[in-house]
C-alpha cells in the first residue's frame, strides 16, 4: 500500500487532482451496455413546477439512456419525454421519443447544461 503523505500549511490544503475532462469526454464505463456517440437535436419536456418544453442535442446515447446538453438545467429526479430527430444531410428521417428520468444534471465547461436521462424502456418511433 503506498502512502501519500500531505502538508498543510494554512487552514486551507491543496490537493492534486486528476486533470479534468470535457464532460462528453472519456470516462471509466459502469454501464452495462455501451454507449454511442450520437450528436442530433433533441426536444426535452419536462413535467415539474412548470412544464418547460428545452431545446437540446444529444451527445450520446444507449438502450437505457442518453445524454443530452440544453441551455437550461432540469432538476435531478424529474421526468421527463425525451423526442430525438434522427436526421441525415439536414432531413428528418426518423423521430424518437422515451420517457425516463433525470439521473444527472451538470454545468459543462462550455457554459451550456449536461442532462443525463435514464429511460424507463427503450424508445419507440414516433
């Protein structure tokens, strides 16, 4: 076992950390089924206080899942439908939509929101 040793010098400690990654960047899978990329706009709708209707793109996604980034934040635990505009060359070729709940919600370093969503079964097309 190797031990770290730490000096404090004032009431405050600094501590090494890993570099910091983008927030669709690599991270350790604790998934069970593997994730894609997949960049296509998205429309969230939530049902909270306020029904509030985002505007998004998707950053990845899997059959339990999908990661979005929308301009504003939805809280953690609340449901929400999530529609995807499947397109190519700028058509609409297939529209998904699920239903599921927010599991993770986090600033990105853009500025913009990460809204992680977990499906309660796998999307349908619409």
């Amino acid at each position: 076992m190797n031990k770290v040793s730490l000096t404090i010098t004032s009431t405050q400690a600094t501590f090494e950390t890993a570099p910091k990654t983008d927030f669709a960047g690599p991270q350790p899978e604790r998934r069970k089924n593997r994730r894609f990329p997949l960049r296509q706009p998205a429309v969230i709708l939530s049902k909270g206080v306020v029904d509030q209707e985002l505007s998004a793109f998707t950053l990845n996604a899997c059959v339990e899942g999908v990661l979005l980034t929308a301009e504003t934040s939805i809280p953690v635990g609340w449901d929400v439908h999530v529609a995807i505009s499947m397109q190519k060359d700028g058509l609409e070729s297939v529209r998904l939509r699920g239903t599921g709940k927010v599991v993770r919600s986090e600033v990105t370093p853009t500025g913009r929101f990460g809204i992680a969503v977990k499906f309660d079964k796998a999307m349908t097309s619409a």
